[in-house]
C-alpha cells in the first residue's frame, strides 16, 4: 500500500522513496516558515513599539575581532590624578612622575612580576649573647661591612640595647658631597660604577646629591681609614622651625640617618621648609613597593646657605621643583606615607621623615 506522503511528494527524476530525504525536506519547509514568522513579528514590534531590529543585531550577532590596543574599551589611556584634602579644606591633584627602569619596562613587556628587593640600610637593636660576629652572619654580610658602617673594629665593645647600622649587601656605604661623582666613588672603594647604579636604583652617574647616601656593594675601605660621615654640627635652636603645623608632634626619636619622624596622623597636611635654601632634589614615584628610594619613598631635599641638608621623606606629592628657592616656612610638599600608595615607602601610616645631613638633628631628644 502506498503511503500518502508518497503521493504528495515527486521530483522530476521521480517519487520521494526515502523518508530521510523528505525528512530532511521537511526541516527546510519549517525553517523558511520560521524565519518568515519572525520577520513578521519583528516587523509588528516595530511598528507598535518602536522596535529596532538593529539592538538585536547587537545581541546576536558575533562581534569582529579587536586588537587590543585599537579596541575602545581596552585601548590604555592615562589615569587621572588623584586628589588629595589640604588642610580638610582644598583639594590638590597627586600625579606623581612615572619612573621606569630597565627592568620595569622588561616587566611590562614580558608580563612576569618583579621581585622586591630590600637595597636600604637598617638599625639592629642589639640582643643578649649577640656579637659582632653573629651579627654579620645573621644578616649575611662580612665582619668588615658591619665594622666599617659602625666605625668599630674586632675589639670593640658592644651591649645589649645599642644600635647598629646594617647593610643590605657585604661593602661600604658614603655619603656624598659636594663635587663628589658616582665614577669617582666606586673607584675610591674598589667598585664597579654599574653596580652603584643598579643598586641604589639610579638613573646614571649623575643622579646623586649632596646628603645622599649611596652603597657600594663589595666595596672595600681603604686603609688606614674609617667610613666618612659628616660632622654633626649643632644648630642653633632657633635655626630650623617644625616641618609640620601646630602642634609640632614627633611620632619617632631619632633613627637612621639623623631623623626625626613628625605627624599629626592625616596624610595631605601641608609640610614646611624648616629653614631658606635651594631645592637641590625631587624624587617622585608611582611605585607601592615600600623599598622605592631606599625606604623613603617621594623626597624632596633642600641645601642651606650653611651646607646643612634636609630632606622631606614619605611624601604624597611635591609642591617645588629642583632649583627653586624657598623661604623658611613655605609650604613645599604635602604629607603622605599611608601604606600601599604610590611613593610611600617604608612607611606605616601618614608622617613625614625629617632627616638632617651635616648638621645634628636639632629635634631630637
């Protein structure tokens, strides 16, 4: 018996025998139907709601292929400045300037992360039953690295409670002065001027100051002699005002080198040049990493008429520039230090490092 779809169905070269083949005939009927309905819909919505058939081209139609640096939403475009309270009662745009090594610039282009590394020098509180000889080896540095930064020698006496000035790495570490050359130093103590580059993180030979304090991995002091330091003249009392505002409030004694920490607790209060002379140094950084600039984060460092230097640490942002001269009480810098943010250094919460070179730190106590 025939069946009626048989008869329903022929071609020119004759009848549909195969069901698969009017099965898969029927699957193209419905889809033309289909298609048809949902123009049809699509065309009702249109014109009893307004309705765009190109919001639902958005939707289902795949989109192109981007690149990611022509893609609008992920092409890179510069962040805006942060703003930070004067005073509870301005704001000030924070922008510090992006510095980028050799070895950030690799990050950035590689995508591996870059290891902290720890080039600043500490204090170490001396313990019961410590010596001379456990302590370098505590810290993995020679005997002669912790003699020389201390001014010590193998018979020296040392006890419980005494500070000692620690080196990230074996050598000698010098304080420069005026006239004094990157080239200059490293030959004076058998280093290699790259490696005092890369190590305290400069930008080249001429990156240094007057006051700054540059280590010179492997080093060695020549002999017969004992590490350079300035001399601590004292200061008239009268001589530097407090770098912050009323109450002028000290949140830590004096600690390496020559400082005094000072804070109300804010970070964007203003800071004050403690005395007239010339900014010899700005140093800002976008980094988070508590290492940047030896600990220090931002700076700003000024050279008095008497060759004393200051320098401003844990700063949010400079409100001078390198050879601008300030008077005693001018406004040069805004406090930051609240760790985690750009340039804030070793830090555990809004202060200022006040560190004085040449000269004793006339606040501490």
């Amino acid at each position: 018996m025939e069946l009626p779809y048989k008869r329903f169905f022929n071609l020119r070269g004759g009848s549909l025998k195969d069901p698969c083949s009017f099965l898969g005939i029927l699957a193209v009927v419905l889809f033309v139907l289909i298609s048809l309905g949902s123009a049809s819909l699509s065309k009702s919505l249109q014109d009893s709601e307004d309705f765009s058939l190109a919001s639902l081209s958005n939707i289902f139609v795949k989109p192109e292929k981007t690149e990611i640096f022509l893609n609008a939403l992920t092409k890179f475009q510069p962040e805006s400045p942060e703003l930070l309270f004067v005073n509870q009662n301005s704001l000030k745009s924070v922008t510090p300037a992006i510095a980028f090594s050799p070895q950030v610039l690799g990050a950035l282009v590689e995508g591996y992360e870059i290891e902290e590394t720890k080039n600043t020098v500490v204090e170490y509180v001396i313990e019961t039953g410590d010596s001379l000889w456990s302590i370098a080896d505590k810290f993995g540095i020679s005997l002669e690295t912790v003699l020389w930064a201390n001014n010590l020698n193998k018979n020296s006496y040392i006890q419980p409670g005494q500070k000692l000035v620690i080196l990230p790495v074996s050598g000698v570490l010098h304080h420069v002065q005026d006239g004094d050359t990157i080239s200059a130093i490293a030959q004076k103590y058998k280093g290699k001027t790259e490696e005092v580059v890369a190590f305290n993180g400069l930008s080249g030979e001429g990156d240094i100051y007057i006051g700054d304090i540059v280590i010179i991995p492997q080093g060695t002091l020549p002999a017969p002699s004992v590490q350079y330091a300035p001399k601590l003249v004292p200061l008239a009392s009268s001589y530097f005002i407090c770098p912050i505002s009323e109450p002028c409030r000290i949140t830590q004694g004096l600690h390496w080198y020559n400082a005094i920490d000072f804070s109300h607790g804010k970070c964007g209060e203003p800071i004050y040049a403690v005395a007239a002379g010339e900014v010899i140094k700005v140093k800002l950084t976008n980094s988070t990493s508590q290492w940047a600039f030896g600990g220090a984060g931002n700076t700003v460092a000024i050279l008095h008429p008497n060759g004393v230097v200051t320098s401003y640490g844990h700063i949010a942002t400079s409100l001078v520039n390198v050879g601008d001269y300030v008077s005693q009480g001018q406004v040069i810098a805004l406090m930051g230090g609240y760790p985690g943010t750009p340039g804030a250094g070793l830090s555990t919460g809004c202060h200022v490092h006040f560190a004085v070179s040449g000269a004793s730190n006339p606040f501490a106590r």
